[in-house]
C-alpha cells in the first residue's frame, strides 16, 4: 500500500486488490448508479477484476489514478479521489466519490484539494479539468469551492451524455 497524501483527517492511498468490500459498496450505491453509472460490478469478484483492471494500472501506466481515502480515526476507506486521463478529454480530470454516511462531513473537499494541490504543484499539471451531470449539484459546489470554474457542456461516455466540464489552470510564477 502506497500512501500518496495525508491531511488532518485522512490518509490517500493507492488501492490494492484488499480494497474489494470497499469497491463493491461504493460502486453499486445509488448515488454511484445514478451520476457515475454502472460498472458491472455486482459481487466481490467483479469487484477485485475493476481493482485490477481499471484502477491500479493507472498508477504505473500514467503515475497517478484514483485513490483510495481512509478516514485516520476509524482506519476506514469512506471515499475515493483521484485523477484520470480520458481519452475524450484533453486534460486530466479530477474525480471523487464518497460513501453516503460519509456525505456532508468535509471528507470529500479536504481530499479533492489535496489531490488538486498535488496535481497542480508536484505533478507540475498545467490545467485540471473535471466533468458531472447537471442535476448532480453536490460535485458542481464542490468543484466551484475548489476554485474550478464551468466551461462548456461536453458529450461522452456509452451511451454519450452531456455533461459539464469545469477546469482550473494552475498559478503562473512569474
């Protein structure tokens, strides 16, 4: 387990294949199905495969992906943050999601800005964007109160939805 980030409250890690129960609760929750969509995840199996084949080849293909948020206190994951690159996009995109009981607690800003921090100052990443559906108006105020800022409607995905994209450029020393 690669520890990338800590803050006050949480550890940010790379997920391992023991992160399995953690997936399978987050991926079939009904706000995951209802503004990330359906992952064919429906067992633990399933569950260690989308570890496997989705979000750890990223760390060693592109040196960064989605991370696996641990609450310090109860040595818990409540949540995932990270950064991807899409094909469909041009620059890496932010993303986050958080078990329910762990919704309206800070959890998910306090680890989105430490990865965007991360991205913006270590990573040397010139712009982050990051995309959601309209009607998911918790991820656009967290997005705003990370300083990101609406740019357009983009289409994609399968089947292709419309979705806003916001971006933040990273401050220019001069």
């Amino acid at each position: 387990m690669k520890q990338i980030l800590e803050t006050e409250r949480l550890l940010i890690r790379e997920f391992t294949p023991d992160d399995t129960h953690y997936i399978l609760e987050q991926v079939t929750s009904d706000e995951w199905l209802r503004f990330i969509g359906d992952r064919k995840v429906y067992d633990l199996a399933d569950a260690r495969h989308y570890l496997v084949s989705h979000l750890i080849p990223p760390y060693e293909t592109k040196g960064f992906g989605f991370y696996a948020v641990d609450l310090k206190s109860e040595k818990k994951t409540i949540g995932m943050c990270g950064l991807v690159k899409r094909d469909e996009l041009e620059d890496i995109d932010i993303g986050f999601a958080f078990l329910p009981a762990y919704f309206g607690l800070g959890y998910a800003y306090e680890s989105s800005k430490a990865v965007l921090d991360y991205a913006l100052q270590t990573l040397k990443k010139e712009r982050i964007c990051a995309i959601t559906l309209a009607e998911n108006q918790l991820s656009i105020k967290l997005l705003k109160k990370l300083g990101l800022q609406y740019k357009k409607q983009v289409f994609f995905g399968d089947p292709h939805e419309e979705l806003m994209l916001f971006e933040i450029e990273a401050v220019k020393k001069s």
